[in-house]
C-alpha cells in the first residue's frame, strides 16, 4: 500500500478538479468563520474523519471494502468506540458502484490520500482525495470529499477505466452506507406516536406543484423518492431526515439534473428495551442501464452529493444548506450583484411594436431593472414553440429588428435581454428539416417528441453554443434567458461501443460545459434558468446560473406553498416569482401576492393593456412593494435568514395559515408575512419572532395599517403579538427595523 504525501493547493485550483463543476469564483459567503479539518491515520485501518463546523462524518478501508463509519453533530470525531462495525450491516459501503453487471463492493486497495488546504483567504475549504484500486477489475476510483466549515459536506467520485475496452457503467450512487445506528431506540421513543424517522422532501412531481414539502414515516423497509426518470420532473432533488429520537437533521441535495433517487432501508430491531435501529441509505443518478459506457482510458465524475447533520428545527438544517450554497456551490453574481427587479413581454398577448414599447415604458416606470422579450421574437405570431431553433429575427414581425428596443430598455436605464428555447428545435424550424439526425432518439427508436436535440451528438452541442453565442454577441445582451420546454423521460437513446447507452449522463456533461464556458465568455451577463417552471431546479443545473424560475404556477393560494417550499431548497435570492402573469392576478387581493414577492426576486408584468389608462392606485402600491424590496429587503437577502413557521401547508389549493420571515444576519432589521390561505378557520395567529435579538428594541410597523410601534424583541419573539385576518387570500406584513 502506498500512500501519497498530502499536497496543498489553491482553493480556487479545486472546481477545475471535477469535470461537472463551474469555473468562477464562489458566490458571497453566508459566513466565513467556519472551521473544518480532515484527519487520516492508517493503522489499525485507513479511516478518515471528515470535521466542518459541528458535523463529523468518518469512513475507513476494512478487508477490502471502503465503509461509513457514521456521522456525529456534536463536533466529536469516534476516535475509540461509536464507530460503526461495517460487519453488522448488508450494505455498508461509502459508494456504490456497478459496472459491467458487477457490484464492486468490495477488493477495494488504498493507492493514495491527498489533502488540498484552502487558501488564506478561505481556510476552511477542505479537498480530500482518496485513491483506490480495485484489485479484480480495471477500474481506479477517487473518492472527493470537500469541507467549507458549514455543517454540510460535498461528495463525489471519479471513476476511471484503466482496461483494455470499454466498461459499461451501470449504477453508480455518488453516497452510501449507513448513515446512522440508533441504540435503544424504543427507550428513547417512549409512549410517543411518532416514528422513529421522519422524511421531508417535496411530494408533487408534476408542472405547477413545485415546493409542496410534507414529511412523510420512513417505515422499517426500504423507500424510495425519486426524479426525473421514473417520476415527473418538477421535484427538486432534495430531502431532509429526521431522527425524531436523538434529534439529528441529516438534509442532502443532488447537484444534478437528469433522473435520480435517494433510498433509504431502515432495519428496526423493536426486541426489548435495548433494541437497535440501523438506516442504510444510497443517493445519485437514476437512469436505464447503462447510465455511461466508460471508453478506455477515460475518467468521469459523478454528479456531486451534498449532505450534512445538525441539531436543532427544520430551518437550522435549511439555513445551513442556504450557507453552503451561498459559500461553495452558487458563482458570484454578474455586475456585482444580484436580486435584480425583471419585467418582460411574451406570447401570451402579441407582441407589435406598441406593445412591446408600452410595456417597456411601464416596466420603466414601477422601477423594473432588466426588460426582456421572451418567447416569439424570432417567429410570427402563434408560432413561437414551432419555430424554436431558427434563432434569427422575424422579418416579417420585425422588420427593423430588435436593435430599436434595446436601445430604448437602455435609454429608460434598465438592461436588456432575450429568451431562448436553447436544448429544443421546433418542427416548422428550418434546423428541424436540414438536421433530423440531431433529435434525441427514445427507446422506442422514434425521436423525441417537443424536439429535444441529443448533446450526445458533438455537432448539435457545438452548433447549439454557437447559437447562444450568436444571439448573445449580435443582439448585445445584458440578459440571458433560458427555458427548457421538453422532456426526454425515460433518456435518449444512444448507440456506443455495442451497448444501447442512456444518453442522460453524457447529456449533461455536455450541457453543463456550454454553461461553463458561456459564464466565462460573458461574465457581465445574467443569465437566468428557467425549465418550464421549476422543471431544472437543481444545485448542478443552478450553479451555472445567476437565478431560477422556480414555477409556471402564480395563482394564489398555491402561490404560497410554492414559495414557501422552494426557499426551503433555496437561499430566497436564487428563488424568481412572477406578479401580473400566468394568470395570478385572478385570484387574491393585490398585496398578497405582492407580498410573496419580497421573500425571493421579483417579476413584474405588464400592468395595463395599450390603449387603457393606467389605475394610479394600482401603480402608487407597485411602486411602494419595488421601493420596499430594493432599498429594505435586497440589502440583506443575500446574506439572510429565512424561517418557515409554516413549513407545510395542506390541499391542492392550500388552507389555513401560511407565514414566512425573513430577517437580515445581523438581526438589525426584518419582514414577516402572514398569509390567509383557502377556507379560513382561524381568524387570529400568534406570531412569535424567529429572526430578531432578544437584547434590542424594534420599531415594528404594520402594513395594512401604517401603524408603527416600539416592541423588544423579546417580547416578538418569547411573547408573541397576535395578528388577525379574517378574509381568505389576505395578508399582513410586519416590518421590524432595530431602534
């Protein structure tokens, strides 16, 4: 066995190192006093002990099988007893990896360990490697752990064929192994009802339903939430475990955009006081096999596995995720900032040069930032999803162009942007006719429906970044925006080295490339993901990005749990919600869901039709909720806390109560919404604080009224203050700024 000496290198050097990761420089640090630190020893076995923040996670290399060793939120590295024994357990290994129909699970050697220290400017930023060879078949695997001191730690593996031929891969689960063993469970669990886990994750797959988290009992047998392959699209890979026992939060996010699954197997001996609970569980890529043929020589990565414990509620372990991401995962954001106030026109009414100069000068107007054009400004009316792919402008629509709209966005002092169908070719398109062979093929051998273009195919990858490039450079853009209306389901079928390989993998290797490439190219640009709705959510489609369009669906009350949920998977400033559109003006009065908007970045519509005279009330309260928004809330969004004191809502159409809070990391200043939702029951809610110092003194202003007041903020927080609607889809907002 040989063991590599430990090297030091830049933090910076570390993305290059994982072929799915971005180029940039990491977004601001929710807070970088973190503290983390990797510590091997090779006797009486190789083990690791992974420690960032108050989290511990420690594996070894034991007769040949590489093992979770468990985690501990308590900071205390198992150095002498607390370990878990792998031999009590049917599937204790770190990952999971098959190919050629071959689980290697085990005959696993120890070739080298390296540890790449953080920079001066970060020291908490960890990069373990750890090198194995298996002894029986051609493979090598590196196993990437990385630290940031927040208590969330980032994993993947890269897997080389080091044979003579091609190596089907056919499973491979970036975590594994048994993520906790709880002793004397029952003893613990007492006369309680609940069991003894809990599953948070959000429950809807489908268009419109984003966000909708429930917890759910993990039974003792295995379970499975799935994604993208065989479950719709539109949920966020994310969950949350809760050990309603000993306390401990276990939140995890794939950073990955085709098909995935987390499983779970909990084995709950229940003989006796003394009894032992063992959960195993495994996360990744989910997807027909084979997922990748590996060719010889070559080197892939796996999609990374974002995973952590605390203690405490669900909003601990939220927060904690929000800081990683905001630390480790998301770029920073272009032209120094982000959050910007976005206004636009699309097909949804025809877009003729008065219209598109009314809703310019509207959108200048309340206050809007960006003003884009979405779908349609390459086609003629009604043919804006046949034509996607022709990525020329109209003529006939617009026969001067769009150069006069841009300069006219500038001289109004906002930025200016366009919209793309990038991944699609529309079938009245002329690419359609001209390259047949660049649609993705189903299993079925007939090509995808809604035109999705196979990135496997090297010459559809390199024209459609070309095309992107094209659109960006001749049209001058401030503002890119991506949409993603397809689905290739179950994968695109692809034919390489005798093996029927779905395409999924290589698909967004390539994807995420384009990306890559595209934010250094211009890196002034915003470039905002967008998946029909919240159809690529995900932390590896959104680390590409400035920002995500989170839904399709505006329409109160289920506009709430949208919201509410998807700032559960993301920090508010990444989360986009859209006012005056997609018809969420039909329901709820106008301050509820202009409320919504100031808990993530908002989008404002157009107002008033060409032609109509504009209701001043109704642009005065518009500008009041931008005003508010950009000189109140965006100053500490992005370093703030959010709190869900309503973390899940009931029904389709949800009822009763629905709260979010919002509060700045220095707890100097905050909102709060209160939301009535469907049917109401309770026509008053306590509301006690979350975000605020128990130490000082706010003025509290409350919005329906403009009443102010002067309250400490251990009375808003132990007390409470009691807040009263009575009317379905109302809302109140307290605003707490410190005294």
């Amino acid at each position: 066995m040989k063991v590599t000496s430990r090297k030091t290198k830049s933090s910076n050097t570390l993305r290059n190192e994982n072929s799915l990761a971005a180029t940039n420089s990491p977004a601001k640090c929710h807070d970088s006093k973190g503290w983390a630190n990797v510590l091997f020893v090779e006797k009486p076995e190789p083990t690791v002990s992974y420690r960032t923040g108050w989290a511990v996670y420690e594996e070894s290399l034991i007769k040949g099988q590489f093992v979770g060793r468990g985690w501990n939120g308590a900071g205390f590295v198992n150095f002498y007893d607390g370990r878990i024994n792998p031999s009590e357990h049917p599937a204790p290994q770190a990952f999971c990896l098959e190919i050629d129909g071959q689980l290697l699970a085990s005959d696993w050697e120890l070739i080298g360990f390296d540890e790449i220290k953080g920079s001066k400017e970060r020291p908490a930023d960890i990069h373990a490697i750890i090198t194995l060879r298996h002894k029986i078949r051609p493979v090598t695997v590196k196993i990437h752990t990385k630290l940031d001191g927040t208590p969330i730690i980032t994993r993947w593996i890269e897997v080389s064929n080091t044979g003579k031929s091609p190596a089907a891969l056919s499973a491979a689960f970036s975590w594994s192994g048994v993520i906790q063993k709880t002793n004397r469970w029952k003893s613990h669990m007492g006369e309680t009802k609940l069991p003894l886990y809990s599953i948070g994750y959000f429950d809807d797959t489908h268009w419109g339903n984003e966000g909708d988290f429930h917890w759910f009992d993990i039974p003792n047998a295995g379970y499975r939430v799935e994604g993208r392959y065989k479950r719709d699209r539109h949920r966020h890979p994310m969950f949350v475990l809760r050990n309603n026992a000993t306390g401990e939060h276990f939140i995890g996010q794939l950073a990955w955009s085709g098909g995935y699954s987390f499983e779970f197997d909990l084995d709950a001996d229940d003989r006796g006081s003394d009894s032992v609970a063992r959960l195993s569980f495994r996360a990744g890529s989910d997807a027909p096999a084979p997922q990748r043929i590996i060719a010889k020589g070559e080197t892939i990565a796996t999609p990374e596995m974002h995973l952590g414990i605390t203690f405490g509620d669900l909003d601990t372990s939220l927060q904690a995720m929000h800081a990683h991401l905001r630390h480790s995962v998301f770029l920073s954001q272009p032209r120094g900032r982000g959050g910007w106030i976005e206004s636009g026109i699309g097909p949804e009414i025809e877009m003729t040069p008065e219209q598109i100069v009314h809703a310019i000068n509207v959108a200048a107007e309340i206050g809007a930032e960006i003003f884009f054009i979405d779908a349609g400004w390459y086609a003629p009316a009604n043919q804006w999803c046949a034509k996607v792919g022709d990525w020329k402008v109209d003529a006939g629509r617009f026969p001067n162009g769009l150069a006069s709209y841009r300069d006219l966005v500038h001289a109004k002092g906002m930025l200016w942007g366009l919209w793309m169908d990038a991944e699609r070719i529309g079938s009245e398109s002329k690419m359609f006719k001209e390259h047949p062979e660049w649609l993705a093929e189903g299993y079925d051998c007939q090509k995808q429906g809604g035109g999705q273009i196979d990135l496997t195919n090297p010459a559809a990858a390199k024209w459609m970044e070309e095309q992107i490039c094209s659109v960006i450079e001749q049209h001058q853009l401030d503002f890119f925006r991506l949409d993603y209306n397809t689905n290739p389901a179950t994968g695109i079928r692809t034919l390489r080295d005798g093996f029927v390989e779905n395409g999924y993998w290589r698909y967004y290797e390539t994807l995420y490339g384009i990306y890559d490439r595209l934010r250094a190219r211009f890196p002034d640009v915003i470039f905002e993901n967008c998946a029909s709705g919240g159809g690529r959510t995900d932390i590896g489609m959104l680390r590409r990005f400035s920002h995500t369009w989170v839904t399709d669906w505006q329409i109160a009350p289920r506009s709430f749990s949208i919201t509410n949920g998807m700032t559960m998977a993301l920090p508010p400033e990444y989360v986009d919600r859209l006012i005056f559109g997609q018809s969420g003006h039909i329901t709820a009065e106008f301050d509820f869901q202009s409320r919504l908007l100031l808990f993530v970045r908002p989008t404002f519509g157009a107002t008033h039709p060409v032609g109509s005279e504009e209701n001043p009330i109704h642009i005065a309260r518009m500008k009041k909720w931008i005003e508010l928004y950009r000189n109140f809330v965006r100053p500490f969004m992005d370093t703030g806390r959010i709190y869900h004191h309503t973390p899940e809502v009931s029904g389709f159409d949800p009822q009763g109560w629905g709260v979010l809070e919002l509060s700045s990391d220095d707890r100097t200043r905050g909102i709060c919404g209160l939301f009535q939702l469907s049917a109401p029951t309770q026509a008053e809610y306590v509301l006690r604080l979350r975000g605020l110092d128990v130490s000082r003194k706010y003025r509290v202003t409350f919005d329906n009224s403009g009443q102010c007041c002067e309250i400490d903020g251990f009375t808003l927080m132990k007390n409470g203050i009691t807040v009263r609607l009575e009317g379905a889809l109302t809302s109140e907002l307290l605003i707490m700024e410190a005294v």
